[in-house]
C-alpha cells in the first residue's frame, strides 16, 4: 500500500506546470517508491486562473491566498513556485506549520533572507529541497559520476555560460506578471541570481566550494516602464554577468550570463579541464556529454560525444529504450523522484536549502565584487558534493 504525499502547491506560471508534471508522472516511471503525490491543493492569486489551473492539471482543491493553503491540514509539503521575493515568507510560515518544503531557486534574494529561511526549516525539522534541476539532467549526472571516479585527474579549469536574448528591446517594461524577474525589488539581482545560480549550484556541486569571486556587471538598459507603477524607474537588476573565482581544490573558475546574447535562447554550457581528461555539456544538446581523454590510444584520440541513453546511465533505466532521449521536463521529474526517496529513507535530497544558502553566498558576493571592483570571499567553507 503506497504512501500519499499530499502536495499544496503555490504559483500556477511556469515552474507551477513543470511541477505540476513532474508529481503527475512521477509514479508511472518510479513505481517502486514508497510514497506517491497527490496534487491536494493549488494556489495562486487570480481564483479563475487557478481554478482553471487546478481542473487542468487535477488539483482536488484551490486557494488564492497562499496562507489558506498553508493553514489546511490536508496538505503534507508546500511547494513554492513563486517569484524569488515570496520565497521566505512562504517558506518560514510553511516551516513554522510543519510542512515540507520544495522551494524553487534561487533560495532568496539575500543571504540574510536565505538564513533566516534555513533556520526555520532546522527549528522545524522539516524535510526540504530547492529545485536546482539541472543537476538531474542523466547527462549532468553522468558528469558528477566521472568527476567523482577520478577519471578527470586534477582539476584546473570550470568554465561556464549561460546566455539568453530575451530582454534587449528597451521597449520592454519591468515588474509584474512574467516580468518580475527584471525589477530587483522582485527578483534580488538579474541574470546572477536568475541564471548563474543554476551554473553555480551544479559547478560547486561537481567540482567543490567556490571560496573567492572577481565580477563585473552591467545594466544596458538603465530605466524601463514598471508595469506596476506605470512610471519610467531606473532598471536594478544586473544584464550581464562576468566573474572568475578560486575553487576550494586550487582549480580556476570562469563564468558568463547575459539577456542580451543575440541567437542564443538559452545557452548553458559548462567544461571542466583536468589533468588528465575533461568533459563539456550543452543544454542544447542535453542527452550528450562530451568526453576527451589523453589516455586513448593517440591515433584514436579525440572528443567522443556519449549519448546519454543507456539504461546503466542515471535515471535512463527508468525511461525509453537505449538511443531514445530525453528532456527537460524529466529533470522536474527525477527530482520530485529523489525526494520521494529521501523521505523513505530520512537521508537530505540535494540541493537542500543549506546547499542553496551557500549557493546564495556566491551569488550575493558576485554582486558585491561587482558593485565594489574588487575581490570578495563567498565564505563558503564546504559543499555537499
Ligand atoms: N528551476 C528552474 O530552472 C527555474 C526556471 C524558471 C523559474 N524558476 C524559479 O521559479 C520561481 C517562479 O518562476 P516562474 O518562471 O514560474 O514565474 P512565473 O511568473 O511564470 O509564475 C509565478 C507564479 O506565481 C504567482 N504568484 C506571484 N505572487 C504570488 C503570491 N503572493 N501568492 C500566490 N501566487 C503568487 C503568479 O501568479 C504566477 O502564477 C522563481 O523563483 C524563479 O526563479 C526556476
């Protein structure tokens, strides 16, 4: 007899469907765990958006203010699929009722939010987890296995981009629905904390503790119309995003986000160098990694694209036939699976909100870096690896 886990979950945009999707379809693929979602309530402010939300996607019930679903008692964890300025207050009320908490990235939009965020959760004692998904792509796992195994050797070099298009019409407005990600009041930062979080939870993830960070930022577009207030406001948010670091292990650092990278949609990338092999990834191309290694035979040496579909490759046992791929919607998928797993067996499912802390200690000093010109220390002593 199969556990449930009933979800409430909060933000019907975006991340609400691939959500969503994930607790739906989670059983049919992982049928040995022990418990099961069921999509118990559903909120988000406008009551015929979410009513229609909740009829699309199966919801039993729905709220239009998220303290009405964290106050029923029929709701096991919460899940948090709003913009980054919610996040604590959803998140330490949710702790304080004893729920669960799934919460999207970033964790915050400080560190001193974060901390307040990770506190409550270790008062509560809640089981937690922060949804930096890319981690779960078999390709970028199939990464976190050769890092692990030593087959790369020392490493030297981390190099990774994440590019976007999407905001260089100055007509563009900021604020308010879809576009809180361009007012700083909302998001906490731009591109750093929207984008470079991710290439950051997954490269200290791979590859250790970033400790020191030398950025610089800029904003192309200085004011934009708020959509909330209607006046012309000076634009907060950083466009772009360039910074180098040291990682814990000696090995270098190099990182990239911008909006305004013509062609590229969303480009992240990532390439570690080491001693004796290195491997590239490409969310373009998300079933393939790409490995090199200078032990071959020389006559045969080159870069070899695997593509990530064998069932002995993580998670692909799970899914189609070898050669059949994947997307992005599986890494919602396997993460909602791993948290399943983890509150059978009682052990953290990685990303908890401690690691997204430390992932919001770089962000935090990657703006500081810039805003000062000169080098900062993320205080980032150790990562669950
Ligand atoms: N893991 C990822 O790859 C990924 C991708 C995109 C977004 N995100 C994160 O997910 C979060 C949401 O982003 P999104 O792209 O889904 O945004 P979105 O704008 O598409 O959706 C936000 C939703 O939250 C609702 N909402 C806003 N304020 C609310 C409130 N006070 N109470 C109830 N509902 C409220 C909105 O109505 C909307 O339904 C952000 O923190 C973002 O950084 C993560």
């Amino acid at each position: 007899m199969k556990k449930n886990l009933r979800i409430g979950l909060i933000g019907t945009g975006f991340m609400g469907r691939t959500h969503s999707n994930g607790y739906s379809q989670v059983a049919h693929f992982f049928p040995e765990l022990e418990y099961r979602p069921v999509l118990q309530a559903v909120c988000s402010r406008n009551e015929a958006s979410v009513k229609a939300f909740a009829e699309q996607w199966g919801y039993a019930a729905y709220e239009t203010d998220w303290r009405a679903l964290i106050a029923r008692d029929d709701i096991d964890a919460v899940d948090i699929c709003t913009p980054n300025d919610t996040h604590a207050e959803i998140a330490i009320a949710a702790a304080e009722a004893g729920k669960m908490i799934l919460c999207e990235k970033p964790l915050a939009r400080t560190v001193a939010e974060g901390q307040q965020m990770v506190d409550a959760i270790n008062k509560a004692g809640v089981a937690n987890t922060v949804w930096y998904n890319y981690r779960r792509i078999p390709a970028v796992s199939l990464a976190k296995q050769i890092v692990a195994s030593g087959k790369l050797g020392k490493i030297f070099h981390y190099r990774a981009n994440f590019l976007q298009d999407w905001t260089i019409n100055a007509d563009l407005p900021q604020g308010g629905a879809g576009l809180w990600r361009m007012d700083v009041a909302a998001a906490g930062s731009g591109v750093t904390g929207d984008l470079l979080a991710h290439c950051i939870d997954t490269a200290m993830w791979l590859n250790g503790a970033i400790v020191d960070v030398s950025a610089m930022t800029e904003t192309f577009v200085k004011e934009r119309m708020h959509q909330l207030t209607g006046k012309v406001e000076p634009v907060g948010i950083d466009d772009a995003c360039i910074f180098h670091c040291h990682f814990a292990n000696g090995s270098l650092g190099l990182f990239e986000s911008t909006r305004y990278a013509r062609g590229h949609k969303a480009l992240y990338t990532f390439e570690i160098n080491g001693e004796h092999a290195s491997i590239r990834w490409d969310l373009h191309d998300l079933n393939r990694l790409e490995y090199f290694d200078h032990r071959d035979e020389s006559i045969v040496r080159g870069w070899r694209s695997i593509h990530v579909t064998d069932g002995d490759q993580p998670y692909m046992g799970k899914w189609w036939v070898p050669g059949l791929g994947i997307g992005y919607e599986h890494s919602f998928i396997h993460q909602v699976a791993d948290f399943l797993k983890s509150i059978e067996t009682g052990a953290p499912c990685h990303p908890t909100f401690q690691d997204a802390l430390e992932t919001q200690k770089v962000c935090e000093a990657v703006i500081d870096s810039a805003n000062a010109r000169s080098w900062k220390d993320t205080g980032v002593e150790s990562f669950a690896m």
